[in-house]
C-alpha cells in the first residue's frame, strides 16, 4: 500500500497539520509508504518526498506521477470553491481510491452550509469520493445532508498531539522575556481570523489587568486580520502587555502553552480545536468559547460576551488548583488506527 496525503503540512502548525503528521508518521512506522503534498501558500524544500507545488498545474501533475493506491485530502475551513475544484480534481484520479477528511468542525452550523443540497457542487463533488471523513458526528450528519451514503461516511477524530516533541526549555525571544515580565500569562494559539474573535481577548485584558496588575497575553499565529489586530493593540493603554508573535515553531508553541498560566479559545465558529487538546495534556486551563463539543475540564462561556470571558478568566486565575490540575492522558492511537482501516477496506 502506498498512501497520498494533501493537505496543509506545517510549518505553521496547525490542527490539521498535527493530523496530517500524525497519520503520515503511523503509516511509515508500519512500512507503508506516505507521500505528501502541500496544498497551503507556506513552502519548503522539497525532501522525504514531501512535495510544495507551485501553482495548480504542478499539483495536479504530482496527482498523476505519483505513485499511490489511496489519495487522502484533508481540509478545513470554509468548502470554497477552490477547495471543492481540487476535491473534483482528486477524485478524477484515474484507478485510485480517494478519501475527503473535513475537519471544520463547526462549519455545519453556518447559514452557507446549511443551505447547500444534493444538487450542490460540494454535494456532486463528495460524493465521488469513496470515503469522506468527518471529524464529528455533526459533519457525519452534514455529508448526509448533502447525499452522501451512510456506507461512505465515518467519523474519526482528529490526533490531537505529536507526543515525541520536547516541551521543556527555554523560550526564545521575545517569548521568554515577555514571561519573565508577567504573570500570570494568558496565551492564545490560532490563525488570525475573524472567526477566532481575538478582539475580546484584547479587550478583556483591560479589566484582567485591573485584578492582576501584572498579567500579559500572548498571540501566537499568523491570518489576515494581523495588521488591524496589532492598530487595535496599539489604541489600547495596555498594549506593551500584549505579545503579537505571529508564528513560531510548533515546540515552542508547545512550550508556550505548558508555561502559561491560561488558554484562551474564543470563537465565533470552531471544531473540535486541537490547541485545546493539547493545553489540557500540558496541564493549563482554558476558557473557550461553547461550541457544543469541548472535552471535558474546559471553562465555558457563550460567544461575544465579554462580561461571562472576564469572569470565567478571573475565577480560573484563583483558583489554587489552575496550574496544579491533573493532566489529562495522552491519547491512543485508535484515532490513527481506524485511518488506516479505511484504507485497508477501500483496497480489498
């Protein structure tokens, strides 16, 4: 078995790219072979056959060069019609067996999604696939909605956390002064996007700082929304408390998270976020946005409401047990296993 992976593959490193790695890694240490193909902006060196074509020809000229029996697209975010032409494009694969992951856990909700049918391009374009993947029983439901079969349909979580890479040691700057001069430390690991509602964790450091005079907050991350985040910041009378940080190394994110003293998820839509994931196996609090499906030991709190986000962030500050609280376990490979098991019965 050769398997093909698209999809974003760090760096940045994302919820979905964790996955993609995740699944490339559990393939290869069973000697299956797993090539990947970059379908993000970001670019690299080409090594280890990992592959970052330039433009949608040399894409779709590794899709027929290649050599694989299962082509895996992983995607997140919105179904435009650029992601839908390039499902349409994968499916056309001559002789291959093709499988779609939709990991836009909250997407199902939108107004957009809703009104898709049967009729519509994703509803044409899913269904060619011989497997689709969603990361909830919601986008299960939603593929249903759109005419795909039951048969068709599976629902695997995401792999959550890359358990080999080190969490300990320093900092780089501007990280490690930016903590050695606060505490507590609030932190923030996302894109930066509307979605994401960054606007009410800047804002709610006004009152923060009032109870703890010390505190700062931390954006880790990149998206179109940096350059009036940082004008935002800059208006504020706190705003040297406040680290935009763009991207950084997924470890160091990592490590960022473990020192914090609190993350925050604030959200106008949002999945199953792995970041949450995996502050919860690093020992940190959140306080996150209800989404109607955030893993147990999670401070809740509705959308845009400032009031409940400073009340749920000041009470998680006091409380004595915050940093102290029991990790939750790292997680099996189940997630990974049943992957594979759809690769393995598309084959037979």
């Amino acid at each position: 078995m050769r398997v093909l992976l698209l999809g974003p593959y760090p760096p940045p490193h994302g919820g979905v790219e964790t996955n993609l790695v995740a699944i490339r890694r559990f393939l290869q240490k069973r000697g299956i072979g797993c090539a990947v193909i970059n379908i993000t902006r970001h670019r690299k060196q080409e090594a280890d056959e990992v592959y970052y074509p330039r433009n949608a020809i040399q894409l779709v000229g590794l899709l027929f060069r290649l050599r694989y029996d299962v082509l895996h697209l992983h995607v997140g975010g919105m179904l435009s019609q650029r992601v839908l032409r390039l499902g349409l494009v994968c499916s056309l694969a001559p002789g291959k067996k093709t499988v779609f992951t939709f990991h836009s856990g909250g997407y199902p909700s939108l107004p957009e999604a809703k009104a898709l049918t049967p009729r519509s391009l994703a509803g044409l374009v899913l269904r060619r696939f011989d497997r689709v993947i969603g990361v909830n029983q919601q986008i299960v439901d939603f593929f249903h909605q759109l005419g795909v079969s039951q048969d068709r349909t599976r629902s695997i979580a995401p792999h959550a956390f890359l358990a080999d890479e080190d969490h300990t040691g320093d900092l780089p700057e501007p990280l490690r002064g930016f903590f050695g001069n606060h505490k507590p430390v609030l932190i923030s690991a996302g894109q930066l996007e509307p979605e994401y509602d960054l606007g009410s964790q800047i804002d709610v450091m006004g009152p923060i700082r009032e109870k703890f005079p010390d505190a700062g907050l931390v954006l880790l991350g990149h998206g179109t929304l940096e350059g009036s985040l940082r004008k935002k910041i800059d208006e504020k009378p706190f705003a040297k408390h406040i680290l935009l940080c763009g991207d950084v190394a997924h470890a160091v994110t990592m490590k960022a998270i473990a020192r914090a003293d609190l993350m925050l998820r604030t959200t106008l839509y949002d999945g199953d976020a792995i970041s949450v994931r995996e502050a919860l196996y690093l020992g940190t609090p959140v306080v996150a946005t209800d989404n109607g499906m955030r893993p147990a030991g999670v401070q809740l709190v509705p959308a845009s409401d400032l009031d409940a986000l400073f009340v749920a962030v000041e009470r998680t500050l006091r409380s004595s047990a915050a940093k102290s609280q029991e990790r939750m376990p790292l997680p099996d490979e189940s997630n990974l296993e049943a992957v594979l098991r759809v690769y393995e019965e598309l084959l037979r």
